[in-house]
C-alpha cells in the first residue's frame, strides 16, 4: 500500500553531531507580554543524555515544546535532527508533563503502546506483524508485558507513565524530549527509567530531560543547563532552595 | 414466529423497520466518539438544530433528510461562529443555538401548512418513511460506516491522545471537523424515524451502555450498533403491539439498555 505520511515535510535518516543546535531562542505564548523564553542557547550532542534543571516557570518545558514543533519561536534558531523544530516529526518522541492522554478510553495498555507505530504507518495503513513486534519489545524493555492485556484505565500513575516511555520506544526516535519523566513515580519506576534511558543513550539516541529535581541529575546526566525566568543560569542555579 | 413476523405484512413496517436500523446502525457508530469526546450536548444541539429544516423541507415537498443535512450544517457553522471570542465557552454557544433553531422550527411550522405534523418531526414518524428517505440514509450509513473505518487509527488516537496525534502531525482540528459532519448527516438521517427530540437518546444511551460493558473500542463500537439497532427495531415492534410513539419507544428501549449495563456492571466500579 502507497505511504501517505501525516506530514509531508521529507524526514530522511539523520546522522549529524549534534541532536539539538539552538541559538538565542526566543518563545512566547500567546496573549503573555513576557517571553516564556529569552535568548536561550542550548547544543546537545547526539547520544548524550541532557537535564534541563530549573524551578516552575523557568522555560524548561516551552523549550521541550518548541523543541517538539509544537511551539513557534519566535527568533532565534532551533534545529532538531539537522531539520527545523516540527520536520523530523516520527523521529522525536515528546512526553509532555502533563500528557493529554484520555485515560479513561476503552483501550488496552498493548493498544496504546501500538499507537507509537502510527508515525511510520501514515494514513490509512493499519499497524501489521512487524509493528505489533516492536510495540512487544517496547513493552519488554520497560517491564510492562504483564500488564499488555491490562485497560489503561486501571494503571497506577507510575504505570501509565511506562505505558508512554514503551510508546515512545515503540516509535523508535532518535530524539526522546521527556518532561519531568520521573516526576510522581515511585523509586522503583524511577530507577529502571534511569536504567533504560542510559540504555537508549549507549544505543546513540539522544535525551533531553527536564526537572526541577537536581537529586540525581549530575550523576545521571551527561550535561546539565540550568534556566531560571526563562533565561540560562550559570550552574548551580541561583535559587537551590526553590529546586530541591 | 407470528409475533415478530405479523407487522412485517405492512409495507409501512418494512420500511419503517429498515430505517430504523439503518438510523440504529448510524447513530450507534457516532455515539461511540460522541460518548468518548464528551460531545453529547453538540449531538443534542444537532437533533434540536434540525427541526427547521425539517418544517421547511416538508412544507415543500422536499426530501426531509435534505432539509435536515443543511439546518445542521446552519447549527454546526452558528456553533463554531458563537464560541469564536473567548468570553462564549461552546456549550453557551450550543445551549444559544439549540434553543433558537428549535423556536425557529415552531415559528415557521406555525406560519404554515406544516403544522399539524409538528409532532411527526419533533417525535419520529416512521409510518412516513419513503423509498427516498431510505436511499438517503443507506448513503449516508455508508458513508459515515467506511469513514469511521477507513481512519479508524486516525480518530482513535485523536481522541485517546490529541496531543501525541498533534506531535506526529495528524491534522486533529480537521478529524474534529470530519468528524462533525459525519454528525450532521448522522442524526439528519435519524430524526425522520426517532425524531428531532429523541435521536439524542439513539446517539448516546447505546454507546455509553457500550463503554460500561466492552474494554476496548472495537468491542464498543460493536455493541453499540448491536444496542441501537435492537433499539430501533424492538422500538417499533414496542411501538405497533403497544401503540406508543415510535420515537419514544426506541428512545426508551435504549435507556433500558444503559440501565441493564449499569445493573450488570454496579460491581464494576470506575470500570
């Protein structure tokens, strides 16, 4: 069957340095008079795993957003994957902190790990053998085969934020941009998280991670950039007391 | 056998029973995404919305499920127009527009010969049901069947996840806008046989009965087409045996159908 991909912008493999090269970005959300972010400068290297560190408010997830395309910059550059921000869309992974996800869908934990699949199928195609494969293996890796036949309506917080992490591995990104992944999960989740984005690191994928955690961040990050007021702060951030 | 065999000899039955399944058929396949968006108040600004259409159509001569397609079209367009500024939320705009086409309707059927039949449009009349008016909603079934089908993958994530579906690119305002009109010609093929009242309880009360009892949207879309076709058709044998309105007979069967699901899911909380 003809491929009729959701965006048309051609998305070919990437193999640059860097994952993200961003240079004096500035973003605002509409109808707010100051910049969620000013002038923010930011490269990560391909294969790294990056903490974006800073208190609510700091910029950390509008620079995510914009990161993932759904956010206009306003100046500046921002390229992801060597394209623009919003081209290499079945090659970014994006777990917003707050995920729009309708937990209460009549769905199973397997069918919302599937539709991680739906970036490469495009219009039209249904998910085949090869797909429901790779959604098994996402599941494996994050130790949520058990709960496949599971409705997502009876997950647990950490759970649910599994079922996002497998449908992420199952879109098989290059670029994984996570919001406070491991925020409101138990430690248990917490640490094979941290096992499994270092694994996605070790196989050259790139993590852009925000927190307002700093417990953990040097030693799990490979590079930590500190943003307070929607600026960058030289590390440690000027206002500790308002991370920790 | 006689039973259910014995209203079929009625040429009007036949095709009464058709329609009936057909809207059955329709109706239980929208109200699964109207169940699952929490739209059900845009599904009832519909069938209220198509009232004056429906006068208008009739006091013409003209094909009912036409005249009902573009009042619709009016409410779903008013809709959109009113919650344009931010101080006017959609369900003000929808509780605006529901009340004026449904005063609209009654003003231009009291303005004409279309009167007396008022009752006909607002509660169903399947006894009037024609060749045509089968033709039209047998297109429109098909239409809103291969559609839901053929993007299946695209409304479901849409739906489950509008923000992932935006990240890979799905047009989510366009599906919205689809979806809608799969709507529109939806309920304008039902309110012929349930009426403009009661086809809000074809399009809800199967699917949200579906949702209590199925685990995945399949399933419920299955059983829901199941519940409001068995509604339609058991609506109108309900209806010959026991002389009740025909609209009212379906829209009660459906609501019997919801109270059944939740009696048998009461164990099930949260389900």
């Amino acid at each position: 069957m003809i491929f009729l991909p959701y965006d048309r912008r051609p998305s070919p493999p990437w193999t640059g340095r860097f994952a993200i090269e961003a240079e004096g970005v500035t973003a605002r959300y509409p109808g707010v008079a100051a910049p969620a972010l000013s002038n923010f400068s930011l490269t990560v290297p391909a294969g790294s795993r990056t903490a974006l560190v800073g208190s609510n408010g700091a910029g950390k997830s509008t620079f995510l957003r914009a990161a993932a395309g759904l956010m206009p910059v306003e100046s500046g550059s921002l390229l992801v994957l060597g394209r623009p921000a919003g081209w290499c869309r079945c090659r970014v992974a994006y777990l917003p902190q707050k995920p729009e996800v309708e937990w209460r869908f009549p769905a199973v934990v397997q069918d919302v790990v599937l539709t991680g699949r739906d970036a490469h199928l495009g219009w039209l195609r249904r998910p085949g053998a090869d797909d429901r494969a790779r959604a098994r293996r996402a599941m494996e890796r994050t130790g949520i085969s058990d709960l496949a036949s599971r409705p997502i309506h009876h997950l647990s917080g950490g759970q649910q934020q599994r079922v996002l992490i497998a449908r992420a591995l199952a879109q098989e990104a290059d670029l994984f941009l996570l919001d406070e992944p491991l925020n409101a999960v138990d430690a248990e989740t917490r640490s094979s998280v941290g096992r499994l984005l270092n694994d996605l690191c070790r196989e050259g994928r790139t993590v852009l991670m925000a927190t307002h955690h700093l417990g953990g961040v040097g030693e799990e990050a490979d590079l930590a950039v500190y943003l307070s007021e929607g600026r960058q702060t030289p590390a440690p951030c000027e206002h500790p007391e308002a991370l920790s | 056998m006689s039973f259910l065999l014995g209203p079929l000899q009625y040429p009007f039955m036949r095709m009464g029973l058709a329609a009936a399944a057909l809207a059955g058929l329709v109706c239980g396949l929208l109200g699964v995404y109207v169940v699952l968006r929490r739209v059900a108040f845009v599904g009832h600004a519909m069938t209220h919305g198509s009232l004056p259409g429906l006068v208008w159509a009739q006091s013409r001569g003209m094909s009912l499920f036409g005249g009902a397609v573009l009042a619709n079209l009016v409410t779903a367009f008013g809709i959109g127009w009113i919650s344009r500024r931010e101080d006017t939320s959609e369900d003000t705009a929808i509780g605006i527009l529901s009340s004026v086409m449904l005063a609209a309707g009654l003003v231009m059927a009291s303005h004409g010969r279309s009167f007396r039949d008022l009752t006909g449009l607002l509660f169903g009349q399947v006894l009037g049901v024609t060749g045509n008016d089968l033709a039209w909603m047998g297109g429109a079934a098909a239409v809103v069947a291969a559609a839901l089908f053929l993007f299946h993958k695209e409304w479901m994530l849409a739906t489950l996840d509008p923000g992932h579906a935006r990240l890979i690119g799905l047009p989510v305002g366009l599906l919205r806008t689809g979806y809608l009109i799969l709507l529109v010609l939806g309920v304008s093929s039902a309110v012929r046989t349930v009426g403009a009242v009661l086809t809000g309880a074809l399009l809800v009360a199967p699917a949200a009965a579906a949702r209590l009892l199925c685990r995945r949207l399949p399933a419920m879309m299955a059983v829901s087409v199941l519940i409001s076709v068995a509604g339609g058709v058991g609506g109108l044998y309900l209806s010959y045996y026991a002389g009740w309105p025909s609209g009212a007979s379906i829209a009660l069967l459906c609501a019997a159908a919801y109270g059944l699901a939740r009696l048998a899911t009461s164990g099930k909380a949260g389900r």
